[in-house]
C-alpha cells in the first residue's frame, strides 16, 4: 500500500527525471572505422587524399598512405564527438569533429595547421572514359633552388587512372594518384607530409604541360625525345655533392640523444665502412630513405658496417628531440643518430662538403676514413626503376668497400 509520502518522492522523481537533460548518444566508434576521402587545404590548394582510420576497442588511429607504404598515428583518441590523432613521427596532430558522418577539423604542425575535412569513401566505379597515354618517364623543366635543370616526371597508367611521381636530386614528391578527367590528369599526394596537387594536360605536340599546386607551370617531354633533350638532363645524385679533398678523412664530432659526445674518431668507427647519413626527422625524403638504411645495417654490421646520422633539428627538437625519437622507433634504427644543429648550419657543420643542399645525402667512407662516393636525396618506391637503382648503388658500394683491406 503507498502512502503520501511514496507518492511525494514519486511525483519529485518523476519532475526531476523531466528536468534533467537528455545526453546526447556518443557516435558509434565503428562508424568511424573504416576508408575516408579526406581533404587538406595548403597555400589555399585543395588537396585530395586517401585516409584510413581503425578501431579496436578503445583504440583508434589513422593512417596516410605513400602508395603501398602506410603512416600511421603514434597515439588517438574519441572523446564524444571528437577525434585526436597524434603523428609522433611527425610532431603533427589532426583534430577533427565527427558530425552528420562527416570530419572536419585541422592538421596542426609547427609551420601552421591544414584546413581538414574527410567523407566516407564510397565505392569507386571504374573510370570508363577514354585517356591519352601518359604512361612512362618524362623530363620536365625544374623550379629548384639547387641548381637543376630538369625533372622526371614518372606515370604508370591503368586506362584512365594513374600513379606516379616527380623525381628530383633530393627526393621524389611521393606517389600521387588521380585519373583522367575533362581533358586532363589530376593527381595528388598527402601523406602527412608534402602536400600536392598536380594537373598534366596532354598537349597536341606530344608534350605535357605540368601545373603544380595551382602555381607552378613545367613542360615536360618524353624521355628520350629531341624535345627532352632540350630542356636539359636531370641532376645526377652521385655527382651533386663532394668534399673538398678526397684525402683527408671525413670528420664530425656530435652529441647522441643522451647527450654524449661521438666522433668520427671513436674507437666504433675505425677500421669499418661508415655511411655518415645528412638527415632530419622533419624530412619527408628522409623518411623514405630509413627503412633502407636501417635494413642495411641490420644484413652488414656484422661484415663491419656503421651508420652515422647527422640530424638537422629545428630549435625546439634539439631542446627536446620527441619527434626524432618516434622517427627512430617507427623504422626500428639501430645505428647511431646524433644531434647535428639546425637545418640552417648544414654548411657550417659539415665543412668538408661542397654543394650540400639536399636532405638527405649520404657519405659513403672506406675503411680508412675516407669518403669514396657520396649520394644526395633518395627517392620513395613511388619512383619505381629509380628507388630500385639508389638501393642497388649504394648496397654495392657498401659491399665492395667491405671487402677492401684497410690500409691503416
């Protein structure tokens, strides 16, 4: 039986449940799980790109793609309707918003944030109309700051769709990817990292007109061609930079990331092959090229083969390294990685070079100290045939100087 006072309390509960709020539903983290066509706007270019997110359990990250090599967060959240994906190798963080099955936010990195925003990938019909062939290696005239004359620019094509890349001395631009639409080719490229929109309009005389980031126009010819030949021959990576005198042994002297100084002259190095490597963690190209050196070091150390990094840090990384700490992590390096300076005093700090100006290059010494080649940049698998020759070079350089005598 319910007295007056049940029925008070009733009544009260009943007013108070009114009165409270409805909380609105977290989103369902599955219904982030999955392909996004995402969107990053750099110096006011829209620029398109794959983007994948994974959930498993209370974890989420994200992943950019460089063709089949993947980036992914090094920390992620979803608190209610807001997503953090921390890029640790980058020293970058993308926030965004979940609403109405959409992301919007921003891609925050030390030089300033990406305007971010994404969709749920559908599934793509083929691309049914007809494209000219662009398939194979072209020149193109170059806008660099390093002396160049020209570029490759190299297509694979599949019918309408195609992959490819732009190759110069320090590095190649990563796979862009698009297809053939409204008289012309739209590629592009982000990978948390060098953002770019490329458009290559076939011309009637057999040339390609190259417009990059809504800026920059480049011509570029068949490989091969007379009209190649006039814009000029790509810079040769091995022949880009040099020291000063072949003679002398390379030197540098330079504190490890627990702060003790390592030199050129440590007991480690003597009597070995040393690749003394130019880097920086906020290096896209570097990026590329560690997978390779720390797998090299991996299969030679034990024939006697040392790798030295010289990381060029901005200010606040040399205060506290975080990011080139992730970077050696996320590729597993084992060889040694020392804090060179700043980006800035590359000369300065390397005096023994001369024409030093791409990130990376690497030092190839002999067993006596000695620099026996040096290799400026390193292009990405992106580069197909090129990526394949740079190991290929270097792998074999290291080989034969490990079977040399040393003469000291």
């Amino acid at each position: 039986m319910r007295t007056r006072s049940h029925a008070r309390w009733a009544g009260l509960a009943t007013m108070l449940t009114a009165a409270t709020p409805v909380r609105a539903e977290p989103p369902d983290r599955d219904l982030l799980a999955g392909s996004w066509d995402a969107v990053v706007v750099a110096n006011d270019v829209e620029v398109p790109f794959p983007f994948e997110i994974t959930v498993d359990g209370a974890s989420v990250a994200g992943s950019f793609f460089n063709g089949e090599r993947r980036i992914t967060s090094t920390e992620g959240s979803l608190e209610g309707d807001r997503l953090t994906l921390r890029f640790g190798q980058y020293a970058t963080t993308l926030k965004a918003t979940l609403s109405d099955g959409r992301l919007a936010g921003e891609y925050l990195r030390a030089r300033g944030p990406y305007p971010f925003r994404a969709s749920r990938a559908p599934e793509r019909p083929p691309v049914r109309e007809d494209a000219p062939s662009i398939d194979g290696e072209w020149i193109a005239s170059a806008d660099s700051n390093k002396g160049e004359v020209a570029w490759r620019f190299i297509a694979r094509q599949n019918g309408a769709r195609v992959e490819g890349t732009i190759l110069r001395v320090d590095g190649d631009t990563g796979t862009l990817n698009g297809s053939f639409r409204e008289g012309r080719f739209v590629l592009s490229h982000f990978s948390g990292a060098r953002p770019l929109l490329l458009e290559v309009t076939p011309l009637e005389d057999g040339t390609l007109r190259l417009h990059l980031n809504g800026k920059t126009e480049l011509r570029a010819a068949r490989a091969g061609a007379p009209e190649a030949a006039a814009i000029g021959a790509p810079t040769d990576p091995a022949r880009h930079t040099f020291v000063k005198d072949p003679s002398e042994p390379f030197r540098f002297e330079f504190p490890d990331l627990e702060g003790r100084m390592v030199g050129s002259g440590d007991e480690r190095f003597q009597g070995k092959v040393v690749l003394v490597n130019v880097s920086g963690s906020w290096c896209p190209n570097c990026h590329d090229e560690a997978p390779f050196l720390a797998s090299l070091y991996r299969d030679y150390r034990d024939r006697g083969l040392e790798v030295v990094s010289l990381s060029f840090e901005e200010a606040a990384q040399l205060k506290n390294p975080e990011r080139l700490r992730t970077f050696v992590t996320t590729y597993g390096i084992q060889y040694t990685v020392l804090l060179a300076g700043e980006p800035s005093e590359l000369a300065a700090k390397v005096p023994q070079a001369v024409n030093l100006n791409a990130f990376p290059t690497t030092f190839i010494l002999g067993r006596d100290g000695r620099v026996r080649s040096v290799h400026a940049g390193f292009p990405s698998p992106g580069s197909g045939a090129f990526y394949e020759k740079a190991e290929r070079e270097i792998t074999e350089e290291v080989e034969r100087l490990l079977d040399e005598r040393s003469s000291t």
